[in-house]
C-alpha cells in the first residue's frame, strides 16, 4: 500500500501507519499528554518554560509574578510555544526608579515557516528544514528542542493517567484497534505508557515523527474503515479540527474535568460508538460542551501589566 496522497512531506517513519492493516471493526486514536495521562503541568512548567527560558533569552520576563512567557507557553500545543511565545510575552514591569529590563522578544518568523512548511513538527522535520533553510533562529530552536526532550526524559516519571483510562482500553481492546496519536516525541510516549502497563492495549504508537495528528489518522484509518467507526479522542481544539479535517468522530476531554470525561466515555460514549449512535446529535453536543470551557480570549492577551 503506497502513501496517502499529501501536499506535505511523507514522513518516512509513518509508513507503519499506511501499512497497518485492521483486525477489530473500529479504530480509535488517543491523545497521550493532558488526554490520557496528566503530564501537561509538569512538561510546561518544569521542562517547556525554563528551557524556552533559557534559550530564548527570555529571563527578563520570566518572573512569575510578570507572567511573562509563562501563560502562553504552559496554555499552547507543543507545535506552537515558539511561534506564540514572541506575540504574547508582555513587556516586564518596570523596575525601581521605572527603568525596564531590556529584552529581545523572538518574533519565531522562521518557525512559523518551519510550521507552515509541511515537514513533520519533530526534532528530525526541523534538523532536516533547517539543513536547506539555515538560520540562526532554526538553530536556537533546535537547541530548545533538544533541551525540551531532555528535560522530559530526566524529569517526567510516575505521572498517572487519568482515572478510567485503562478501564476503557480493557473495555475495547476486544472490539478496537488502539493507536496512540500524540504531537509527542516517539520515545517519550513509549517510555510513558510502557511504564503504566498501557503500552499492550495499543496497536501503533505514532508520535510526531511520523506527521501530524490529521495525517496519522488519514495514513491509519481512513479507507479501512467507515467514518462513523473512527473515533479521535483528544482535550484540546487542534485535536477536534484533526477529526473534523479527516471527516471522523471527535470525543473530548474536557479542560479540568477529564477524570469525568472518561468516566462518561468509559459508561456511556463507548457504547454509543459501538453501536452507531455516537455521530450526530449527542456527538454535537458533547463537542459543544467542549466548545463552552474554552476561553474565546487566551489568558496572557487580557492581564494587564
């Protein structure tokens, strides 16, 4: 089976996604970080922020008292803190006697490139952009991201999934395919649901080497299976416009009730999927109430200095 047709360019790692072959009549795709396991306050807090920190040269702003960085890094997708972090950091108040500290805000214009460029949003996708566009922003970039990675593997260890997860990976493992669908690192996902006994119930761990969300589930899912029979399970938009961009269903997550949300998917959601009742109305309005608790204006753009 050749790659899907795709104006980006085929991550090589993802062709265990295009040879997947279905054994169970459904698939469903799980988000791992702030989805299935509540790893996002640590990953932003202690490993994303210092090193955005760090390499950007941001210290000046980076009291939290300031919010500073903090805010837009700790609210946005891993894809995003670099291409967000130069619009939304606020100028630092003024020191004694009403002087600012002086600070260079990275505007990421050669990041957004990279985003925008199709090639996979990985430590691999940025080496290999950057090896044809050399800049010295890509190359502080890439040091962040490298500093990012290693921090998680020093720092990230024994964070729990949310309550009812592996309840609900037992409860479809009969009737499934099971594919981990994370923005993250490969081998940051496999030492993460390894070491809380979850890796088994998966059939394809994908992280970001092998593309984008939308790209997993079109490599992996689409043509093999109805619509109606793939569900993306996910907690935040870009994990709904997956779905929405690849025509099948969305379950959310909701921000600060996911221990609910997987306990209404676990009783109620799961068996709706299964027998066809999921798509339509009910899916509407759990997406709705999705919609509700998220901020129309983020955090960092309505605090004032």
């Amino acid at each position: 089976m050749s790659a899907p047709p795709t104006d980006a360019p085929f991550p090589p790692a993802a062709q265990v996604l295009v040879d997947f072959v279905p054994r169970k009549g459904f698939f469903v795709g799980i988000d791992s970080d702030g989805c299935a396991f509540d790893a996002m306050e640590i990953k932003h807090k202690e490993c994303f922020i210092p090193n955005t920190i760090k390499h950007w040269n941001l210290q000046p702003v980076s009291s939290p008292g300031d919010g500073g960085v903090r805010q837009p890094v700790l609210h946005e997708p891993r894809s995003e803190p670099l291409d967000r972090a130069g619009p939304c950091v606020r100028p630092p108040r003024p020191a004694p006697g009403g002087r600012r500290p002086r600070v260079s805000v990275p505007t990421g214009d050669r990041i957004k490139e990279f985003i925008a460029s199709g090639y996979p949003l990985s430590a691999a996708g940025l080496e290999k952009y950057a090896a044809g566009h050399p800049d010295p922003e890509l190359d502080t970039a890439l040091a962040w991201t490298a500093g990012v990675d290693a921090a998680i593997e020093d720092m990230v260890k024994g964070v729990p999934p949310f309550p009812r997860v592996k309840d609900s990976l037992v409860a479809m493992h009969d009737q499934v395919d099971l594919m981990v669908v994370s923005a993250t690192p490969f081998d940051a996902l496999a030492r993460e649901w390894s070491e809380h006994g979850l890796a088994p119930y998966m059939d394809v761990i994908a992280g970001q080497e092998m593309g984008t969300k939308a790209q997993h589930i079109q490599y992996a899912a689409k043509g093999k299976y109805d619509d109606d029979r793939i569900l993306l399970i996910g907690d935040a938009p870009g994990d709904r416009d997956s779905a929405d961009a690849t025509g099948v269903r969305y379950y959310p997550i909701n921000p600060g009730h996911e221990a609910e949300s997987w306990e209404r998917f676990h009783d109620e959601a799961l068996a709706r999927f299964l027998e066809g009742s999921y798509a339509g109305e009910y899916e509407a309005a759990l997406i709705a109430e999705f919609e509700a608790l998220l901020p129309d204006t983020p955090p960092w753009q309505t605090q004032t200095p």
